[in-house]
C-alpha cells in the first residue's frame, strides 16, 4: 500500500514538484467539472438557460484541460521513466482524466436537454428525481476525487458501492416515467428531456465509480475493474 | 510520421516481439468487440434471445482482454521505459482498448433491450433504423481498427468523419420515433427498447471516433481530441 506523499520523496526535487503538479492539475480539473455537473443540474431544475448555456460554453475548458494533463503524463513517463508507485499514479491520472473529460461531456448533455425544456415548457415529472439523483452523483463525483486525493482506498470502496444504489434508483425514476408518458402521451417530449438528463447522470455515477475502481488500483497496485463489488470489498478488506 | 514497422526495429528482439504482441492483442480485442456488436444487433433484429445471452456472456471475455492488456501496456512502462512512438504507441493502446471496452458495454445493452424485445413483442418500428445505424456504426468500428492496424491517419480521419453523418441520421430517427409513441402509447414501452438500442448505437460510433482520433495522435504524435472535423482534416492533410 502506498501513501499520499509517496510521489514527494525522491532526490530530485524537480521531479517531486512535477509529482506534485499532476496531482493538483487533476484536482483543479475534478472541481471544475464537479461545478459543470452541479451548473447542469440547476440549470435544468431552474429552467436557467442562460445557466445552461454557460455550462455548454466551459465544456471546453474541461476538454483543454483533459489534454494537457495527457502531455504532462506523456512528457513525464518520457523524461522521468518512472517506475512502481509512481508509474501507477501517472496511469491512474491519464485514465482519471478520460472519465472526468465524459462526466463533464455529460453534464453538458443535461444542459442540452434543459435548454430545450425552457424552450417547449417544464416537464410535468421527474425534477424530484433529478434533484435526488443528481445529489447523489455529486456526492460520488467528489468522494472519488477526495479518495484520489489521500489515496484512500476505502472511500473509493464505498463510492462504487453506492454507484449501484444509483443505479437501482434510476431504474425505478424510469419506470415511473415509462408509465407516466403512457397516461400523458402529450407530455411525452418533455419527459423524455427529464429521462435523457436522468441517463447523464446514472452515467455521472458510473465514471464516479470508474475513477474510485483507479484509486484502488493506485493505492494497492490491484485492478478492481469488472471483478464485482463483493471482491473488490474483500480486495480492500485484505489490505487494510 | 511514423509507420507500422516503426516498434519492431530495436536491436532487442524480445522488445520487438512484445510490442507486435501488444498491438496484436488490441486487433483480437477488436475483433472480439465487432463480433459483439454483429451478435447484439443480430439478436436485437432477429428477436433471438439466445443470442443475446451469448452476448451478455462474452462480455466478461472482452473484459478480462482489457485488463490483461493493461497489465501488458504497465510492464512494458515499467521494464522497457519506452520513449517516442513506442511510449505512444503503448499510451494508445491503453486508450484505445477502454474505448474497445466501452463498446463491448454498449453491445451488452442492445443485448439486454433484445432480451426484454423477446418478452414483450416486437416494437411496432426502428428496425430499418438499427439496422441501418447498425451497418454503419460496424463499419466505422472496423476501419478505426484497420487504421490502427495499419497506422493510417487518413482513414482514421474518414471514421471521424463519418461519425458525423451517424449522428444526424441518429437524430432524425428519434424525432420519427417520439412522434410514432405520441401517435401510439401503447407501444411507448417496446419504443424506447429500440430508442435505447439507437443510443446505444450513437455511443458505438462515438467510441470508434475516439479510437480514429488515437490513431492520428499515434501516427502524427498530435492530438486532434476536441479541435473539429476541419482542423482535424488540416492537420492530417498538411502531414501527409
């Protein structure tokens, strides 16, 4: 198992300080998007397209951000050839970073469909369940980037296991909301808004758990990936 | 610009022989992956539910591919210290095949809409839609492989562009199926079977966008993520 300033102890102090640097670029990157997502959400819950179209506008930086933090690892795994600890880290940001760029790609989808529901008029259901999902994608989003942070590798358990809480919930908000447009086929345009954003963010909590499954595999140099959360619990449990 | 031959000319044969390994196994993943996606189209247009359980089933080989490769990419890190277009091509294997893996994700989905199809009745359209979205979504597939295989930014090129026209010919058949179910509630259930399918379609295309665009970074040592189709095209073409 590996700690927190493992990647801060070597000769080279410049090397420490770009160890050091990639950290906090992810971090910088992780809260920008935690923004994107919680700006989606009001934007779609507010009817707020101006919100919303602010949202569209700063995906880009996300994505500018995304490359850049792949040529620091790229120039890093060139220059420094890094090994053990500290090659694990620079692959787990470069994976990090690709579910940060689509939890940001998702946040901007739920803007998309909040836009158009400013256009065509609230839906008639489902803001309870956006409100309740998207608190809870959130809540994910930022518990893996705190596990990223301190290399803790129980929290990141606990993230992937509530990914399945998530998942479970926004299978019954779906079929409420199947049924509803049965009763009200004239809402079901706008409904379908609400469960396209309802999708984005059972997706938000998938790339939550796939950055928490990385800080596992940081901390303890085991790919959790695929193996099922009861393993993966007793993966963490040996290690503790 | 470098070409195919470029990883096998170290004077370390073992080298050599590890780094054709390695793009070997992204073409079997690949190929693994295209056969998913043949099978859950098939199982999904052919109501055959046998076949998408199949489908279900082999998802956990492309799985276990993508973490088996995984572990190659970090050994070679790791023993090989590999710089210039061996560190590139090792940092696009390890994107590549999380896309590969993604449409193994997506294939499994269609599998399941298939399976809960067979159960409830054939939806009442979509069919030329998955079919057709379906034909186009394997090829690009495939050729984003063939350009991998090949180290060929110009058909990769020509993936990326055709994700474009998957994307419209996607919106336009959702519009003609949100206005079949307000036309017939009843069937609003099997519908968003084959609109889930569609999405899931989409999300296969875009994968093989992602794979396209790893190629040209591969090929050009540029990364063309998020700049547009037409710097794309420029920058491909100023290199040829």
């Amino acid at each position: 198992m590996i700690k927190k300033d493992a990647h801060t102890q070597h000769i080279s102090k410049k090397f420490n300080k770009e160890m050091e640097e990639l950290k906090s670029h992810v971090l910088e990157m992780g809260g920008m998007v935690e923004t994107q997502v919680h700006d989606a959400i009001q934007s779609l819950v507010e009817a707020d397209s101006a919100l919303a179209e602010s949202v569209k506008r700063n995906d880009k930086s996300v994505n500018v951000m995304e490359v850049s933090i792949d040529e620091e690892c790229a120039k890093i795994l060139a220059l420094r050839q890094p090994a053990a600890s500290d090659l694990r880290l620079v692959l787990t940001v470069s994976k990090t970073i690709t579910d940060l760029e689509r939890i940001g790609d998702e946040a901007e989808k739920i803007a998309k469909q909040a836009i158009q529901l400013t256009e065509s008029g609230q839906a008639p259901r489902g803001y309870v369940e956006i409100r309740h999902i998207g608190e809870q994608v959130k809540r994910m989003t930022s518990d893996a980037l705190d596990a990223f942070a301190r290399f803790d590798a129980e929290s990141a358990l606990a993230v992937a296991q509530k990914d399945k809480v998530v998942d479970m919930e926004y299978s019954s908000a779906m079929r409420e909301l199947v049924t509803f447009m049965m009763e009200d086929p004239r809402s079901i345009s706008r409904v379908l808004n609400i469960i396209w954003a309802l999708r984005s963010l059972e997706r938000i909590g998938d790339h939550a758990r796939n950055i928490a499954e990385h800080v596992i595999y940081l901390t303890y140099g085991k790919d959790v990936r695929h193996i099922g959360l009861k393993k993966m619990a007793e993966h963490v449990e040996a290690k503790k």
